[in-house]
C-alpha cells in the first residue's frame, strides 16, 4: 500500500501561525521534501524535531519528483514545505500533486497559511470573487500581454511581486489597467508588516521616491462592469478593416476592437476573417 503526500502549510512569517496538525504531521512523516533545506531546519529547529529531507523545488523537480514518487509508491509518508505558504500554489508542488494523483497515491492538505488569502482580506477590496495570477512574466512583453487580457476582469486580482521588479509591475499596471483603487501588502506577519490602501497612479509614484522593500501582494480593484456595447458586430469589423489597412496584423487589430468595444475577441475575429476573404 503506497504512503501519503501530506501538503504543509508553513508559516509566512510568524512561526506562531504554524497549526499544531502541521507540527503533529512534519513529526509523523517518514521523511520531508522542502523547497530549500536550509530553511525548513529552521523550522524543524523551533519545533525540536530532526528529521530526513530532500530537496525538492522549481530547478530540480523533474528527477526529484519520481524520486519521491518512489518513496511513497513504497509506502512512506511525505511532507511536502514550502519555504512559506501553502505547497503547490503558484510553487512546484503542483506538479508533485499531479504526479501522485496519476499514480494513485492519496493526497491530502495540512491548510494554513497563504498570502494570497491574507492580503485578500485586509486590502479592503471586494473578495467574493477574485482572480490569483501568482507572479507575472519576467519578460517585458509578455507581462504587458498578460496585463492587457486582465483589463476587462471585473473580479478583484491578485499578484505577488519582488521588491525589485515592483516598480516596473506598478508603471505597466498602471498603462494597462488605468488607475485603479490597490492595496499593496508587503512582509505579510512579519515585524515590518505594512499594508498600503491606495491607488495604482499614487503607489506607483511613492515608489518612485521610496525603495521597494520586502516581498509584496498586489490586490487591484477589478474593471467596472462594462456597458452593453453600443457598436454592432458589423461596424466593429469595419473598425478591424481599416486597422488592417494601416498595416496593423489581424491579431492585433481584433484585440484593440475587441477592448475598445466589449465585443468577444473570438466573434469578431472569424467575422473580420470572413469579410477580409470576401473583398
């Protein structure tokens, strides 16, 4: 009979927020895959535990997954800790989860901290419904792209940032999404915990004076709910057209249409195709 994979949600600052269950099930197991074992010592440390670990994190998952697999398929027990936070949200373990669900071996989670939750609820914006897009591309382009496809997103966003890429994040939200009402929660539990209720025009000039320290949830205000659109399938083609006709490509011109108007992107694209064809 194969063991289990027990996901540990570990402190994201405070060592106090750690559950008793999570300190009873990091004791229990057979051994402990962490995301840096240095870290998790520390942990085990202030719990008064030794334990066996391995490594397991985003450059080294590959061979260390099956290695793990092994084990359990064996019958061992597994933790799995992250250095913060709750395993396998916007971190490596997902792809540990999804190698032992195809292979028939249980899963279950030791909830406690998340970040993400945690600036949710103090940001003092909407949290009925939301979005989680963890961190954005590291590339300029391609974050700018991720931006654009959020801009019409009515629900509440949330995103994690680096204190170092955290001004270049505030000035493309900004171009992206317009300014929007944001909290900015930075060292989460931690001694320098601070939560900035503000706006993504006057964030992102505080940052330009001020240096950007300690790593940062994002929570932004979504869009307002748009209007019916008032221009026709028709005449929004017609707009694509004469995009086109200035050099722009077909998918470029369907997306700035599709963003100006509210109309779908995948709609208006097959019908400007087809009046493309029939010119």
């Amino acid at each position: 009979m194969s063991g289990t994979l027990y996901l540990i949600a570990t402190p994201i600052g405070n060592l106090g927020d750690l559950s008793p269950r999570a300190a009873s099930t990091l004791e229990a197991a057979d051994f402990i895959a962490a995301e840096d074992t240095r870290v998790t010592m520390k942990l085990l440390s202030h719990l008064g535990l030794r334990k066996p670990m391995v490594s397991y994190h985003e450059h080294n998952k590959a061979s260390a997954g099956p290695a793990i697999l092994t084990r359990l398929l064996a019958g061992e027990s597994c933790a799995l800790a992250t250095d913060a936070g709750t395993p396998a949200i916007s971190d490596p373990g997902e792809d540990l989860v999804r190698l032992c669900a195809e292979n028939g071996v249980t899963v279950q989670s030791v909830p406690g901290c998340c970040a993400l939750i945690s600036a949710l609820a103090v940001s003092g914006l909407p949290t009925g419904r939301f979005v989680f897009e963890g961190f954005l591309p590291v590339n300029k382009a391609e974050r700018r792209e991720r931006l654009r496809s959020l801009r019409g997103e009515e629900r509440t966003l949330i995103l994690y940032e680096a204190p170092h890429r955290l001004r270049a994040t505030l000035a493309d939200l900004l171009s992206a999404l317009g300014d929007r009402r944001a909290a900015l929660c930075r060292e989460l539990t931690k001694l320098h915990e601070d939560t900035m209720r503000t706006t993504l025009a006057q964030a992102a000039a505080w940052y330009q004076e001020n240096e950007p320290r300690g790593e940062y949830v994002l929570v932004i205000a979504g869009a307002e709910k748009a209007e019916e659109c008032a221009v026709t399938l028709e005449q929004a083609t017609a707009l694509v057209l004469e995009r086109r006709e200035r050099g722009e490509r077909m998918k470029d011109a369907v997306r700035q249409v599709a963003a100006d108007t509210g109309l779908g992107r995948n709609e208006l694209y097959s019908a400007a195709l087809q009046a493309s064809r029939e010119q």
